[in-house]
C-alpha cells in the first residue's frame, strides 16, 4: 500500500506584509505624481506655444496691412482685433511705429508689436523695411500737392478677404 506524500509544511511566511505593500504603493505614488507634474508642464508649453503663434500670425496681418500702403506714413497707430475677427483674440492688442531708416531717405522702418497674456504682459514683435515706390523727382513733385499721396487713413486696417 503506497501512502500519500506528506504535506511540504514551512515555517516561513508566504504572501506580503501590511509594511511592503504600503512601501509599494508610496513608491508607486510618487512616480505617478512626477508623471503628472511632467503632463503639466508639458500642457503649459503647448499653451505658450499656441499662444505665441496667434501673435505671429497677428503681427503679419498688422505687418500685410503695412505693405498694402506701400509706404506708410511716420507715426505710431494701436488697436485691437475685435473689427477684423469679431470675439476671436480679446487679449490681442497690436501697435505699429513707422520711422525713418535713417540710411536712405525713400525706405521706412516698420515694427508691428503684438501685446497678449495675462495684462498684456507679453509681447511678440516684428520689423520691416518698406521701399516708397514712388521715384524721388515724383515725390518731390507731389510734396506741393497732398492730394496725389496714396494710402490708406493712418490707424485703420483693410479687412483680409474672407
């Protein structure tokens, strides 16, 4: 008669205590947490970015506006957004300084500013040179006659076609 093996008994205990598996989960806790604070940065950047993009394309549409008067007059104009896209960029304000170069009296300096963020607080801007393309003898000409000078009113912006 062949008698069944003995149960293997051992003194050991099996399982995890109460003490690993808190250890476990506060160790699993915190690379949760440094992953969570990595997944907030990382929103916070793409944010600034996107934002940071609207004020590019902002300042070319103030900057377009520029060339479309082909050589705007000396001055500083400002404004906002809210007539070209209606409810679109409120925190967006923009403001543009046309100069003299200062090199060669027919090219003027254009710098378009972008204003946006929490107060206005950060800015985005961009230069330009734009050539009169009125030849010196005319201009000289039309100087005793305001009537011939082109362009749009300063401080007012054409509408982009929709």
């Amino acid at each position: 008669m062949t008698r069944a093996p003995a149960p293997i008994v051992s003194n050991s205990p099996s399982g995890f205590t109460l003490l690993e598996v808190m250890v476990s989960i506060a160790i699993l806790g915190m690379g949760l947490l440094a992953l969570l604070s990595l997944h907030h940065q990382s929103m916070q950047s793409v944010i600034a970015a996107q934002d940071e993009t609207r004020a590019a394309m902002l300042a070319q549409v103030v900057m377009s506006d520029a060339e479309l008067q082909r050589y705007p007059d000396d001055g500083v104009t400002h404004g906002d957004f809210h007539e070209l896209y209606p409810n679109k960029y409120p925190n967006y304000s923009w403001q543009r300084i046309v100069t003299e170069s200062g090199i060669f009296p027919d090219v003027r300096k254009v710098r378009v500013i972008i204003y946006y963020g929490p107060n206005a607080s950060r800015t985005f801007a961009i230069s330009e040179f734009l050539h009169n393309p009125i030849p010196p003898e005319e201009m000289q000409q039309m100087q005793g006659n305001p009537a011939q000078q082109g362009g749009a009113p300063t401080g007012q912006m054409s509408r982009p076609p929709q």
